[in-house]
C-alpha cells in the first residue's frame, strides 16, 4: 500500500472502484464533431436522445424567466409543490393510472441513479439484494450498491424469453438460491421499458412478477424512465408498453410494496437536468427517502426548467410527436443497415433509443481463446477507429459478444459510426 493509499478509508477505496471517470473521461473530453472535432469518438453507446436536445435547448432560451428565488434553496430537496403537481398531472394524463396520482405521492431528487440509492437505503439493510434480470443497465450495479450497498442478485434467462410469464420461475428460483447462501433479497427492479433490450413487458409478466413479489414480500420498483420513447414497430415480437400504475395491481401486489421511478433524462432528453421522482403510496418508505433526499439535491432552477417543460402541455405533446417519429425512423434504418452487413439483433426492440446486436461472430477466438479477452480485443479495435458501443460483459450478458449501438443520433453522426464500426470489426456487406 503506498502512502497516498494509506490516507483513505476501506469504503473509500472500494467506492472509488466504481467511479465512470477512466472510462467516460477520455470519451466525453474528445467526441466527434463534424466541424468542430472530425477526429473524434463517435459516441453510439451512451443512452441519450441526441436528436432531440436541441428541441429542449430552443424551449429553455424562450421559455425561462428566473427570478431572485430561483437561487435560494427553494422549498427543500424532495421538489416544489409547483413541481410535484405538473409530474402528477404529467403521469395521469400519460401513465393512464387506475388511481389518480397525487402531488404527495411524489418525491423528487437529482436523477434515477440518486432515487436508487435512495430506495435502497430505505428497503433494505446493508448485504440485501434486488433480482435484476439479464442483461441490464449497467450502473444499476453502483446505483445500488456503491453505497446503500444493495446487492444485485442476477436473474438469468437460460433461453427462456425474459418478457414472458415463463421467466417468473427464474426469479424464484434466483431468490430462493441467493437466500440459502445468505443473501436476504429484498426487492425486484423491472426495467420497463428495457435497457438494453428495448422491448416492453407484457400485461401478463408483470401481473405474474407481481404474485412472486407479494407471495415473498418483496418490493417491486418499477423504472419507466423511457416509458414515453416507444413507438410503432412491425415486429410481431414487439409489445406496446404498459405502466403498473395503468391497471388495478392490488390482486396481486400490495400497494406498500409497488413503487415507479420516473425522470426527465429519456422521454425529456434531458439527462444534465439531473431530476427524476419516485411514486409510491407506501407513506413510511416515502418519509425515509424525503429524509435523505438532502444528499442528493436538485436545485430549483432545474426544478423551475423542469416545471415549465410539463406544463406546456402543447409544446410536450408535439415534442413527444416528433421523438417517437425519429426513433422509429432511427430505430428502422439501424435495422435496415445491420441487416445488410448480416449482422444479427435482438427483436422485437420497440422503446429506447438502442438495439442489442451480436457480434460474436467477430471475436478472435483463435487469438484469443478466452471470451472475454477477445471482446476486449474487439473493443480495442473499436477505440482505435475511435468508435465507442457498450460491451456486453458490462451489460451483464448471458453471451459474450453482445453489444448496445445507440441509434438515436442525427443522420450524419449515424453514418459516420456505422462506417468507423464496420471497419473496425471488419464487416461487409452481404
């Protein structure tokens, strides 16, 4: 242990093994530009909506007055009444809830990642777990257990479709396995819409994920943070999203145990906001996280931002229009250039802002006989063409090889990535 070592605590630098800088520092220091910066990364793995921040950035010069009270502390970390009372008016017009949503049902902090931690804290004690399927974002890893020291326990599918009802026997038998070697699982996160999958659940699995979740008293948290980006796709294995808020749960679910969180870095394209909420009608875990929600503080100018974008109902109705269009074209022409190269995707994919393709069949394994060595010696490859995919092994994949491409660019930035991308693993047209 070195001296500078020796000046930290244990927690300390095990947090700090969970830090983004090295990998995301070097990309979001040198990205591409067609004008300002040709030579740099093209950026088609992080999850953003770049074809629409424009949109926001129009409303924002037109539509924001502050005024002296702006810059003081607001009414406190967990939103203003003002806020509060547009999200709840947004989700009920939206989110199409069986029981109207109320202002008070809703607490707000500086993003999903911060409401995770929050939930953890407030769910379960240090070493419990939450079963995420396979595979899944992946900072829900650090989300909660960096320091709410959640443990993710893994579901995986073995073949079985993960958006069927078949796959509730898999979560049992993943909860029952990580109870007898010591884990207490505490809660079940459903990603719905799915990262990195893009598909939506059915009716019929979340009915089913809520019986096993009320049959083991475990919380269900539902993110619907792209709940808005879903559009029309041919794809027969594509289903149309459906909120746990938008039918009656309680034959299946106590309302204590069911929770959606909800933000404006997707379906608003507006991740640097910083601002997300989470809904439940459970008072005691709500109380807990307002109580901690001055750790992770959104100020009230993204709050007053936030506030006028939900209010122009007009404005929103046209923007969420627009987005949806561009995705399902983005969403079209990714395919249609994937197929051509003859690489395969994950189907049925209908939300977001992402395919989950294969490209297995360009790993080196007589290079590198180890699976994980060659995806990194393909990513490699990538770098060098300055072209940047998240790679499956973080995504938590079954099969190595699978990667997320983010189709949601503008159309010279889509091009020049898929040129950068099939030069780099050496694809050609079939």
């Amino acid at each position: 242990m070195s001296g500078m070592e020796g000046t930290i605590s244990e927690r300390g630098r095990a947090i700090a093994q969970t830090s983004l800088k090295a990998r995301l520092q070097p990309l979001l220091s040198d990205l591409y530009d067609a004008r300002d910066n040709p030579g740099g990364i093209v950026d088609m793995g992080t999850a953003e909506n770049h074809i629409m921040t424009k949109d926001v950035s129009d409303f924002a010069n037109r539509k924001i007055r502050t005024s002296s009270k702006t810059f003081t502390y607001g009414e406190g970390p967990w939103g203003s009444k003002r806020l509060r009372i547009a999200m709840a008016d947004h989700m009920n017009k939206y989110f199409h809830p069986v029981s109207t949503v109320q202002p008070e049902d809703l607490v707000f902090a500086n993003g999903i990642t911060s409401l995770c931690e929050l939930f953890g804290y407030a769910m379960g004690e240090e070493g419990d777990g939450i079963l995420i399927s396979r595979p899944c974002y992946q900072a829900f890893i650090a989300d909660f257990g960096a320091k709410a020291k959640i443990k993710c326990v893994f579901v995986p599918s073995d073949g079985i479709d993960q958006f069927s009802a078949e796959i509730v026997e898999a979560y049992e038998t993943a909860l029952l396995r990580a109870r007898a070697e010591g884990t207490n699982v505490r809660a079940l996160l459903l990603c719905n819409p799915h990262n990195p999958l893009g598909r939506c659940y059915p009716l019929e699995t979340i009915k089913a994920l809520m019986q096993l979740c009320q049959k083991h008293r475990l919380h269900l948290l539902s993110d619907e943070v792209y709940a808005l980006s879903v559009f029309d796709n041919s794809d027969p294995a594509a289903v149309q999203f459906t909120s746990v808020l938008s039918f009656d749960s309680t034959p299946y679910i106590s309302p204590n145990y069911l929770h959606v969180v909800y933000g404006f870095s997707k379906d608003f394209a507006a991740g640097g906001l910083r601002l997300g909420c989470i809904y439940s009608r459970n008072t005691a875990l709500m109380d807990t996280i307002s109580a901690i929600t001055q750790f992770s503080w959104s100020g009230p100018l993204n709050q007053l931002f936030a506030a006028e974008m939900l209010e122009d109902t007009e404005w929103l109705d046209e923007f969420f229009t627009k987005s949806q269009s561009v995705l399902k074209e983005r969403n079209e022409k990714c395919r249609t250039v994937l197929e051509e190269y003859g690489i395969e995707y994950a189907h049925g994919a209908n939300a977001g802002f992402f395919l989950w393709i294969n490209l297995r069949p360009y790993l080196d394994l007589s290079t590198h006989p180890d699976e994980k060595q060659a995806e990194n010696a393909l990513v490699a490859k990538m770098e060098k063409e300055k072209i940047y995919l998240t790679q499956g092994t973080l995504l938590q994949t079954e099969q190595i090889g699978w990667f997320r491409i983010i189709y949601a660019q503008e159309d010279e930035v889509l091009e020049e990535g898929f040129r950068r991308l099939f030069l780099a693993i050496g694809a050609e047209k079939i």
